[in-house]
C-alpha cells in the first residue's frame, strides 16, 4: 500500500467515522437553539405547566420546528403561539384532555375562532371531540370554506356522530377533492350522505341562536 | 458438513422469527436452481439455498447471509458474508460511508478462503437525478496465494431515467502474490523476487486450499487491474429487471482471457409483496485476489420477501419525487400500532412526530414495495411526518392534515383508546 492510499484511506476512515458523531442527536434536545430562544422556549413550558396546560405539547412543538430546521425565532414565536392557543382552547372547550387541548389549540392556529369549538365544550364522559377536531384541521387545510367547514362538524357533533363518521367524511371529501371536485362542494356532497341531512350552511357568527339544516 | 448445516440452521431461524419481535429486521429465503461451468470444464447443477437477515438502524445497518447448495445428496456452503455498515448524515449532499465485511467463499468443496475488507466512500447526491462517489479501501483474503493485502481504490455516478437507475464504475485492484513464472500465455516473466514453491498459509489444517503452488519456480509479484462495469436496473410494476456488464483492464498476467468481459442479467416477476419467481444467468470475472475462478452460471428460484438495495452498490438519492402509493396505521399486539407504506423503488422510508420527538424512524422494508414499522402510540392524536430516500418531510397520504406552521403539512393519527 503506498503511502499516499494510507493517507487516503485514514483519511476517509476519519470523516466516516467522525462524522456521525459530531452531528449525532445531542442529548439535550434544546441544544441547537441559541441561548436566548431557548430561555424564552424553557421560560413558556414553565409557564404551562404553572398554568396547568399541556406542557409536552409545546415541547413537543419546538422539538418539531428544531427537526424542521426552522430558525430559532420563529421556533420561539411557535411556541409561544400554541401556548396563548392552549389558553384559548381550554377556555372554549372546558374540561378535556391533554390530547384534545392540543388539537383544538391546532385548528385555532389554522383560522378557527376560539368561541366556534364551543359546541365542543365539556363532551359527554366515553366521547372525545378527537376525531372531529382532526377532521376539521383537515377540511381548512384543503381550502374547504372555514365557516362551512365548522359548521359541518359542529352540527355533525351535535347529532352525536362517530369518530367513524368524522373519519368518513375525510376520505370522502379527500376523494372528490383529488377527483376534482371543488373543495367546498366535495364537502356539500358527503355531508349529504349522512341519514336525514341535505346539506350545510355556514356556522352563524357566535351568540346568535343556530338551528339544525334539515 | 457441520459447519454448513449449522449456518443454515441459524440463518433460517432467524429468517422464520416473527417479524412482530423486532420491527428493525428483514429477512429473505432464496431457493432455486443454479447451474454453473468453468472453461474447459462439464456444467454443473445444484439446489441452493440462500438465507439472509439484515438489521438497519438510521445510520448502522448490519446484514448476513449464506448459501449452501445441495450436490450429489450433500449439503455444501457456497459462500458467507457478514457485513457492517456505517453511514454518516447527508451534509449539503455530501455523505460518508464506512463499510465493513468479512466472507467466506467457495467454489467448489476444494477451493475456499475467507476475507475481511473495509472500504469508505464519499458519495455526493444531486438532488432527484443522481450523484458520484469515490472510495477506497483495504481487503485482506486469507488462505490463498495472495502475500499482501488488496488495495481498492475506485468511483462511480449513477442517475435515475424514469423507471431505471444506471450506475458506472471504476474500481482499481492492487495486490503481491505468489505466482508461477509464467504468465497466462505462457511466456516466461521476470520476477522481482524469486521464490522457491510458493509459502502459503496453512494455519488450518483442516481446510483445502485453492493455492497448488508450483513445483518450479514462483514469483512473488505486484498485481494491478481495473474493472469497469455498467449496471442497470429497471423494475416496472411486478417485473424488476437488473443487467451488469464489464471490462477488465490489465495485463496478461493478472487478467486471464475469461475475464476480461462479462455481463449477466436477472429478472424479477412479483407474485405478491413477499414472493417472487427469480432467474438470471450470465458470466461472472474471476477474483483474482481469492482464487475464484471466472464462472457462467444460471439460476431459477423464488424468492420470499425482500430487503432493500444494498447501499455499496448504489448511493442513496435524496429527495426523489415519489409519491407514497398508501399509508396505514393499525393495532398491533401490546399496545404497539404497527405503520405500514407502500412505495416501490426508494431505498429509505422514514417517519418521525411527536411519539418520536421529532426524531426520524427507519421503517423496514418487508416485500417488493413494503414498508413496514410497530411503535408504541398512545391513544389520541399524532402529528406525522413522512420522507422517503432522505428527501423531504411531507405529510403521509390517506390521513388527515394540516398546516405545519413551518411552510409544510403534518399528518394526524387518531389512535383509540379505552373512554
């Protein structure tokens, strides 16, 4: 072996076996951010947990920006976001769990008004708002209309509907959707499809009275 | 015979444990049978068995297989690799591997010996069309007439053009061996050292060697080749096709006339996600560094399950712009909830969320376009995100999603749990 190759090959054994070390997944998962954003980011999980939210959802949020490389003001602003979001959504919904918190904070996040979950508020014990807040994230992420979109599960709930139907109506309209369909008439079409509906209409503005579409 | 029986008996009960114990090991059963002829000698056939198993963890994978071959009524290990590799994160598309192997080759009952070989590479991805690598390494062949270690140095690119992938290579061989005093013409050489019969390493007593050391005299010489080889590989809907062909550069001396070309091809037609019917045949150079001899050969078998594209024998590509065919999640045993993908024709499936901390899990691939992973989930709601080939983190399809809050989308899982 010349000496050249022995250098060449210590060489490449180095950065192959270097590497993986100097960029393995530091311990600390808050490491990468810099030191002021991560006081910040220490400082709102403490104020949850104070508060009585559900802390591991922020860190889990900052965890999620930090792997999405996300620079770290906005990974603050992040988290700070989902803590006032918390706050809203354990206002509107009352006593639910961790999980739902988290998912109401979410659809607040993507437009929905706080005192439009209301329906929401205080499940009847053995149901969760889970499924219904999921499917509801997701029709405003496909561009269905935001107030159709909230009044389709809102109503959907009210009439005591099954975390299947919630699922249902996903792949339903997440077919018409890739079909073509217009998003907010994919929705009109499946809401349809539950027994004794004809369709919806948008969600009143809060505090006035809402009445069932026949 | 013990020795054979042994590892098949091993490889073949790691390949029929449950897949549900540990959701990071693949495994595939390959029977068939092989036909196989040397220059100037009969064809001859044989059953064989090939068992493997392979572990892949974010940047280690380990992997092992064997075969043996059922010949005149006896069993008969045809060759054995262990095999580590090491890979480094993908770094402004540049990536480190160190790879590991240590084998055990036979041609026949009466021509065997092992080797232990590292090599590392540097490969450089460009992103969705292909990438380049350079490497070198060391091997060191025991039992055999080779006096020194074996130096590798070599490259190569590849590209993906729609449903195929081609690959070049370039890899330089450089080794001291004991040979006789005569090329393989015939004409007399000049040897730098002259020996008497050639001083081969017998530690074992109880093997066979390939080397017969000349009577007369023998040289201990500087061997160099170069190989260069063009593969393909192309798989549409259930059929894969693979096809290699290559040349070897040298002199007389260190390249006989068999294997200065050869090409083989293989075909692969599905029959599920875990069966396959296999055949393939074609001509294989002779290793110079271990004695074996060039070979044709022909194969006809199945194939049960499968594992991914070995990583030494084409880079990763990143981000390729594949869409994921399907995306489940369901209930496993002990609480575990088992992921499942199907997408054909990527080396990697990843997925990371909350129930992960936002750290990337490797699923193992299963079948032809299976992937598969079980990890525990707590009922409620999960964000998920999923890449494939190291690309990047999109939302998985099939599933609900929503606005990341980063410029990208995350799925949600809704798992069930006692109310």
């Amino acid at each position: 072996m010349t000496r050249f190759s022995r250098f060449l090959l210590g060489g490449m054994c180095g950065v192959a076996l270097c590497a993986p070390g100097l960029v393995a997944q530091d311990p600390d998962p808050f490491a990468k951010l810099d030191p002021n954003s991560r006081f910040a980011v220490e400082a709102i999980i403490d104020s949850a947990q104070v508060a009585g939210l559900p802390w591991r959802n922020l860190r889990s949020r900052a965890l999620e920006a930090i792997a999405k490389k996300v620079d770290s003001r906005r990974i603050v602003a992040a988290v700070r976001t989902r803590f006032t979001t918390l706050k809203e959504a354990r206002a509107a919904l009352g006593s639910v769990g961790d999980g739902e918190l988290g998912a109401a904070a979410a659809v607040i996040e993507v437009g929905v008004k706080p005192e439009q979950l209301t329906a929401l508020r205080n499940p009847p014990r053995g149901r969760s708002p889970l499924a219904a807040l999921t499917v509801l994230g997701d029709l405003i992420t496909r561009e269905v209309p935001r107030d159709e979109a909230i009044s389709a599960i809102t109503k959907l709930w009210q009439e005591g509907r099954t975390d299947a139907d919630f699922m249902g109506l996903f792949h339903g309209v997440e077919s018409d959707i890739l079909q073509g369909l217009n998003p907010g008439a994919a929705l009109q079409n499946r809401i349809r499809e539950f027994p004794g509906r004809a369709g919806i209409k948008p969600a009143p503005p809060a505090g006035e009275p809402e009445t069932l579409s026949p | 015979m013990t020795e054979a029986k042994f590892a098949i008996v091993v490889l073949t009960t790691a390949l029929l444990t449950p897949s549900g114990i540990t959701a990071q090991i693949a495994s595939r059963l390959e029977a068939g049978a092989v036909v196989t002829g040397r220059d100037g000698e009969l064809p001859s056939s044989a059953l064989q068995v090939a068992p493997g198993i392979r572990f892949d963890r974010p940047h280690i994978a380990l992997s092992a297989r064997g075969s043996a071959w059922l010949s005149e009524q006896q069993w008969q290990v045809a060759d054995g690799i262990v095999s580590g590799t090491f890979t480094a994160p993908t770094v402004y598309g540049v990536r480190a591997e160190l790879l590991s192997n240590a084998s055990r080759a036979f041609s026949d009952q009466s021509l065997g010996n092992d080797q232990v070989d590292v090599q590392t590479r540097i490969n450089v991805l460009f992103k969705h069309r292909g990438g380049i690598w350079v490497g070198g390494g060391v091997a060191r062949p025991w039992r055999v007439a080779v006096v020194s270690s074996v130096d590798v140095t070599g490259g190569g690119a590849w590209t993906r053009v729609g449903d195929a992938m081609m690959s070049g290579t370039f890899t330089n061989f450089s080794f001291t061996k004991i040979a006789p005093g005569r090329d393989t013409a015939g004409a007399s050489l000049s040897c730098a050292t002259t020996t008497g019969p050639a001083p081969v390493d017998r530690s074992d007593a109880g093997a066979v060697f390939a080397t017969q050391p000349a009577a007369s005299l023998t040289c201990s010489r500087q061997s160099r080749f170069s190989d260069l080889e063009g593969a393909i590989h192309w798989e549409h809907g259930r059929l894969e096709l693979n096809a290699q062909s290559g040349y070897r550069f040298g002199s007389a001396y260190d390249v006989d006339s068999g294997s200065r070309r050869w090409s083989a091809a293989a075909a692969t037609l599905w029959l599920n996600d875990r069966v396959a019917f296999v055949t393939g045949g074609g001509r294989q150079p002779a290793n110079a560094a271990r004695g074996i001899p060039a070979r044709s050969y022909g194969q006809v078998g199945m194939m049960l399950a499968a594992w991914p594209m070995p990583k030494a024998t084409v880079a990763v590509a990143p981000a390729r712009a594949v869409l994921v065919r399907s995306f489940d999640v369901r209930a496993a045993a002990d609480g575990m909830q088992k992921i499942t993908v199907r997408i054909g024709g990527v080396e990697t499936v990843d997925v990371m969320g909350d129930f992960s901390d936002w750290s990337p899990l490797t699923l193992v691939r299963r079948g032809r376009d299976l992937w598969e992973l079980s990890i525990p989930l707590s009922p409620g709601q999960h964000q998920i995100n999923i890449r494939v080939d190291e690309g990047n983190w999109t939302a998985p399809p099939g599933v609900p999603t929503m606005r990341d809050g980063f410029n990208g989308e995350v799925g949600l899982i809704v798992v069930a749990g006692d109310r």
